[in-house]
C-alpha cells in the first residue's frame, strides 16, 4: 500500500491502494470520464471509503513520481494495530491489462 504525495498538495501524504497500473483501463467511480487508461508513469490510486476518499477518483491517474514510501501497518491508536494486507477488491479490478 503506497504513500505518495497528494497530487494537490506535495507537503500533505496520502496513503491509498493501488487499483490499477499504467496501460490499465479502469472504471470510475465518480470521476469526469466513466472509463480511464492509465497513462505511462501513472497509477490510478483509491482509498477504502468510495466516496468519502480524496483519491484518483477526485484528481485522476497519480504520476510514479509522487510515490514516496509503502505502508506495512497501522500503529495509532493502539486498539488498531494491524499489518496492511495488499487487497484488491474484485469488483475494483481493471477491466483489460495491457500485455507487456
């Protein structure tokens, strides 16, 4: 799970799961095109509350660049603490991978 820097602003850190990766095409949730494909150097980035996240949803596909570090765990408050699992929910998939 990423941590990069918001897109809106650089000093502020994000934390959101990666739904899809450059060539992707994605569908959106709520965002001005119904369907996406993920530019080269790009990821498309969600949180875990659809409509209540600041993610691509709201600013679109994220460049590489702003990937800062990757979150393993959550640590505060105490009664949370939990490793982070990578999960992608099934319906969040993308709808076609572009082949390599």
């Amino acid at each position: 799970i990423p941590c990069l820097r918001s897109p809106r602003n650089p000093e502020q850190k994000i934390i959101k799961r990666v739904i899809a990766l450059e060539g992707d095409i994605i569908k959106t949730i709520g965002y001005k095109k119904k369907y996406v494909k993920v530019p080269h150097g790009h990821i498309w980035v969600e949180g875990d509350h659809h409509g209540h996240s600041f993610d691509s949803n709201a600013f679109g596909p994220v460049s590489l660049g702003l990937l800062h570090a990757r979150a393993t765990h959550i640590l505060w408050p105490p009664q949370r603490w939990q490793r982070l699992e990578p999960m992608l929910p099934p319906e969040r998939k993308p709808l076609r991978r572009e082949q390599e």
